[in-house]
C-alpha cells in the first residue's frame, strides 16, 4: 500500500498536464449528465444534447466573465482616489515605523526600492513562465471540452465498461457504486456554485450597505475562490477588506469584515448541507490533506478536483471488502444535528 501510494503520487505529478484535464471533465461529465438524460427525454440525440451542454456550459462562463469585466472596467475611474488614499496610508505607516524603531522615511524609501529591483527581476521570470501556463490553460480548456463531449457522448459505454470488470455477481453492486459515483462528484460541484451564487448575492447587498463601492465585483471575487475547501474563504475576504480599506474609509473595514464572517456562517451550516448534503461524507482532517495534496500535485485545479476525488476513493473503498477499513478512516466523524436533517428533508421536498 505505501508503495502504491508512492508511485500514484509520482504518477499524478508528473502526469497532471494529461490528468488535470482528464480529471475536470470527468467530474463536469457526471454534473452535466441529468440535464443530457432530460434533454434526451425531451427528443434530442445524444450528440444534440452532449453538444447543447456544452454550449450552456460556455455560455455560463462567458457571461461570468463579461460581468467581471464591466464591473472592473468601472474601477479605472476610480484610480486616482485609490492612489491618493494608498499614498495617505503609506505615510501612516512611514510615520509609525519612524515612532516604534527610529528608521527615517528616506531609509524605508531606499529599502523599498532594493526589494523592488529585486522583485522587478523575479516578477519578469514570472510573468514569461506565466504567458507559458497561460498557453497551457487555453489548450487545456479545448482538452476540457473535448474529453467532456465525449464522455458525455460514451456514457453508456464506459459504464458498461465497468460493469463488465465487475464479478457476474456483483454487476448490481458496481451500478450503484457507480450511481454514488456520479451523484457526488455532479452534487459537490453543483454545491460549490449555488455556495458561491449565494455568497455573491450576499456579498453584493451588504457591500452596498455598507457603502462599498463596485459592490457587485467585490462580491464576485470575494465569492469564487470559495470553491477551495476552507482556504478559499480566508482568501476570498482578503481583496473585499482591502479595497474596503483604500477606497473608502476604516470605518467599512470592520462592517465588511461581519458581513464576510455573517455570510461564511450561513453558507457553511446552511446552504452547503442542504445543498451537498452529507454525500461527500469526508473527514475534515482528510479534506485538508486533500486540498494541501492537491495543491503539492496539481496546484488550484488539485485543491478543487481532490475532495470529490476523495470522496469517489472513499465510495470505492466501501464497496470492496478488504478496503473497508480505509472507508472508515476517511468517513467523517461528526453526525449533523437532528434540526438539520429534518431541514434537509423539507427543503429536498420542496424541490423534488
């Protein structure tokens, strides 16, 4: 088993350019699948449907991105207001250095301007490594949509793929295995983005509250990183704080800060449960483990692919006898209160 564990990390490391694309379409597969059976049902063929998925999909992102765009078009305006208050700021900060150790601001000056020669030489090799990466995500994202096309297309195919490697016997047992499969993976990246619709929505009306300005673009990148279990919220709340601080007053800071802590309150002890439900059924200590891994093999797209992945690992481990105790290291321990599931139940009905 350690051995495995060894060469399926170097596999994974030095596979991620053919993994990581793999692996995203095969979790959007599992996802899109209901909407190509609904489609399917209501006449179309499977290539119309595989394809109309897509096609939503594309559509989604490119009105997510046409939205960033407007509202960061908006922020230009704003530039020199934000340069006279990052100036008034620095000086606070010169002023204060210069009180606790005695250094003059002409020192902090010269020190600064060392470490950003120093950055200027790192920040060049960063931005060519990064027109590399981002060469590789555009062609990564026609992988993405290939694979994803075809999966959906094969489906029925590669599930009899797996039901064929499955004993005569036990055929029964690997179509539900692969049933939970397919509901965990589509429900947890289903879950990820109601989660961050809600939390944008919650963002954008207390950030206008509040008096923020670009409330709505505030609210969008203060929400997506959230799909990284437990790291992306702490991120997510960094940009909103900032310009909470720069571009209006400190008297904001502190209101944004409850609405970040009020809406992350909300999100992770009501809308994710209903939502997700407890089919992840993973150990908070092996969800951190996932995303620190995932980042370690196949950086941010590792730390929002591990979790389902886990999950799936989880789903086959206890449905093969020997690996059972490996299950149960990975389920999690805590059981959710009683108020909750009855909530689950009501809100289940209601959308069913």
């Amino acid at each position: 088993m350690l051995l495995l564990a060894v060469l399926s990390a170097v596999v994974l490391y030095f596979g991620r350019p053919f993994l990581v694309p793999l692996a995203l379409a095969a979790v959007l597969a599992m996802l899109l699948t209901p909407v190509a059976q609904r489609l399917e049902r209501w006449g179309l063929g499977r290539v119309a449907s595989g394809l109309l998925c897509i096609l939503l999909l594309l559509l989604f992102i490119g009105a997510v991105v046409g939205i960033i765009g407007a509202q960061a078009a908006s922020i230009s305006e704003q530039l020199p207001q934000i340069q006279q208050k990052l100036q008034q700021l620095l000086e606070q900060v010169q002023q204060w250095i210069q009180q606790q150790f005695g250094v003059a601001p002409q020192q902090q000056i010269r020190f600064i301007e060392k470490q950003v020669s120093k950055a200027g030489q790192s920040a060049n090799r960063y931005l060519t490594a990064s027109l590399r990466r981002l060469s590789g995500l555009l062609s990564g994202l026609v992988l993405v949509v290939l694979y994803l096309f075809f999966f959906l297309w094969g489906r029925s195919k590669f599930r009899e793929f797996f039901l064929r490697l499955a004993p005569e016997g036990r055929r029964g047992e690997m179509g539900q295995m692969l049933d939970q499969m397919r509901r965990v993976a589509g429900q947890y990246l289903s879950g990820r983005f109601v989660s961050i619709i809600f939390l944008t929505v919650f963002y954008a009306i207390g950030f206008s509250i509040a008096g923020l300005k670009n409330a709505l673009l505030l609210a969008f990148i203060g929400a997506l990183p959230t799909l990284v279990p437990y790291v992306g919220a702490f991120v997510g709340a960094f940009f909103p704080l900032m310009m909470a601080l720069v571009s209006g007053s400190a008297t904001q800071v502190l209101p944004t800060a409850a609405i970040i802590a009020a809406a992350q309150v909300i999100d992770n002890n009501i809308i994710e449960p209903l939502v997700m439900g407890s089919r992840l059924n993973l150990s908070p200590i092996f969800t951190i483990v996932g995303v620190v891994a995932g980042e370690l093999l196949w950086g941010i797209p590792g730390m929002i692919l591990f979790e389902p992945l886990l999950a799936i690992i989880r789903i086959i481990c206890s449905h093969v006898t020997e690996l059972h105790p490996y299950a149960f290291l990975l389920e999690g321990e805590v059981a959710e209160p009683k108020w909750l599931d009855k909530f689950k139940r009501l809100f289940h009905r209601a959308v069913d």
